[in-house]
C-alpha cells in the first residue's frame, strides 16, 4: 500500500471495477479514477486529491482508493474505491486500502474521513470493518418531470456574504446535535465565496423569518446536471418546501436538460413527500459515515480521593500571641 506516483497512472487505465461514492455530487464530475489521479499531481495545489494505491508485489497493480480535501480542516471524503478485475481477495485488498488511508490521514494530522455508502451493500460493511460509523440516513430523489411549479415566491433571495453566519445558525437549529458533532461544520461551510472556490457554478438561496434565516438551499451545477442540498427550521417546514420548489422552478427555467437531483436527510421526511407530489423518483439510499483518526473521549470525568500518606495531628488549640504577654502591656503571665 502506498500513495500514487506520476508514473503510476498506466495502471488507472486498466480495467478496474469501481464504485464511485460521494453521490449524487460526483454526477456533476465525471471524471473518473484517471482523471482524478491525475488531478493529484498539480503542483501548488495543497487541496488536490488523495490517491492510494495497493499492489501485490511492485508492479502488480491490485486496487485504488480516492478522496477529495476539504477546507478549512482539510477532511478527507472519500470519491471512489476499485478493485482490477480478476483480483481473487477483494475484500482483504479493500479493507487495506482503507486502513493504510486512515493511517496516513492521522499522520498529517486528518481528524475526520467521511464516505457517503450505498444502504445495505457489502462496500459499506468493508468501510465499517474499517471503523465508519453511520451517523445519518440520506435518500436521493430525481426530478424528471417537475409539474405544478408555475407560482413565483416572493420570499425566496439569493445568499449574501452577510448571510454566511445566520446560515451556521441554521444549522445548529435545525441538524440533530449527534450530526453536528459527527460534521464539525464550521461558518466557513456556508460562505458563498468559499464554496464557488471548490464548485464555480455553486448558488445558495435563503427565505427569511423576521430576524433569522427560516430556511437555506445550495445548488450545485455541472454536466448538466443540479444537485440541491436544503435544511430548514423544524416549526418552519413549510419555508423549505417552498424554497426547493421555487429553486427547482429556477432551474428547469434556465434548462431543461438537467437532470435534477434533491439530497434529503432522515429527519426530512415532509420534504421527501412534498417532493415525491412534484413526480420525484427515488434514486437510492445511502449512509453518511465517518472515521475519526483520533480517539473520542466518551467516558465522564472521575473524582477520585487522593489518600493521606501521613497521619493527621490533633489540632493545636488557639493561644495569645507572645507578644502580648509582655509585662508592659499589662497582661499576665
């Protein structure tokens, strides 16, 4: 096991069977296992992609793993894993791949890496093998035909850089807190400038609740094809129904020939059945999951009683101060 070499790219021409993760964003980027290897060797790009690639001796080339960087704390999710056809230990090479990832991660100080898994397939039980944990359910909808999306709301902006910090907010008020914990998301998520910096073609839409965002939707174009990410208050389904609707409506507007792809989590469920109205299809399920290089501290502080060494005296009992015993000072002896 060990990281890619420039002149290792003759291999990911061969014929691999690879499962490529990270859905529905890696539809947006097709470029497959080559051209994300290649990718891998820009130089001046601190946030270029991670390749890793396993062998049974030096030059028998037996199977691939891929991750993209994320800023701020450059977390590593996983793109793609692939094992050459014919190879008779898929599981032994798979499993490997992903420790050898795990350690290398630790050693250049990656506290997190997250895969997003098929639901119930055997990739996702060599990944939890591996220590991924599942932290939320995730199912991908479809948009062929939207119907019924003719109404403009009149409460649905774009983002601005001012949002950035009321977006986080929302976030906090909306995602379960095990999520929140899994994730460590900081503002820096939701900064339009920052996420256009990884996706050029990235826009995000608010609807507002008097003083505070009431709900939030990202929209990620390429290939033509739109993934739309959106969360929204818990006493306020009603803004994120509204929103994904009207930015789906934008969307078809600009053209017709994307493939639309809607991202709803677990405690979603409203959105999912609004959705499924509008003629969505159900694309598939997934496990959103991580792995923590680091130890968690799960265990409540102890107090524990230091034991005395040494006997305790009796206490001496108070007495006048010498100086007061002087015969000047009129006290008696």
């Amino acid at each position: 096991m060990r990281r890619m070499h420039l002149r290792d790219l003759r291999h990911l021409a061969t014929r691999i069977n690879v499962t490529y993760l990270d859905q529905p964003t890696a539809l947006i980027d097709r470029s497959g296992v080559f051209a994300t290897g290649l990718r891998a060797h820009r130089p001046l790009d601190r946030m270029r992609p991670i390749v890793h690639l396993a062998f049974a001796h030096p030059d028998e080339f037996l199977g691939v793993v891929q991750f993209r960087q994320v800023a701020p704390d450059r977390r590593w999710i996983a793109l793609a894993l692939g094992v050459v056809d014919g190879c008779t230990e898929i599981d032994r090479v798979t499993e490997q791949l992903l420790e050898f990832s795990i350690r290398r991660a630790g050693g250049r100080g990656i506290k997190r890496l997250f895969a997003r898994l098929p639901s119930e397939s055997e990739l996702s039980e060599h990944f939890r093998a591996c220590g991924f944990e599942p932290y939320m359910r995730e199912s991908i909808l479809q948009i062929p035909e939207a119907q019924g999306l003719t109404l403009v709301s009149t409460r649905v902006r774009e983002q601005e850089p001012a949002d950035t910090w009321a977006v986080h907010q929302l976030y906090h008020a909306s995602a379960p807190r095990h999520v929140q914990f899994a994730e460590a998301w900081t503002s820096h998520r939701w900064d339009p400038a920052a996420a256009r910096s990884t996706h050029p073609s990235t826009k995000s839409y608010v609807i507002d609740d008097e003083y505070q965002i009431g709900a939030h939707a990202r929209v990620l174009c390429g290939n033509h094809t739109v993934v739309i990410e959106a969360m929204y208050l818990a006493d306020r389904q009603e803004y994120g129904i509204e929103l994904v609707r009207d930015v789906i409506r934008r969307v078809v507007a600009e053209s017709s020939r994307n493939h639309i792809y809607v991202t709803v989590r677990a405690h979603q469920a409203e959105l999912e059945s609004a959705l499924h109205s509008l003629g969505a299809v159900h694309f598939g399920s997934q496990d959103l999951t991580v792995r923590y290089t680091a130890a968690k501290v799960t265990g409540k502080p102890i107090e524990a009683v230091v034991p005395l060494t040494h006997e305790v005296l009796e206490r001496v009992p108070k007495r006048v101060p010498t100086y007061m015993k002087h015969p000047n000072n009129g006290v008696t002896q």
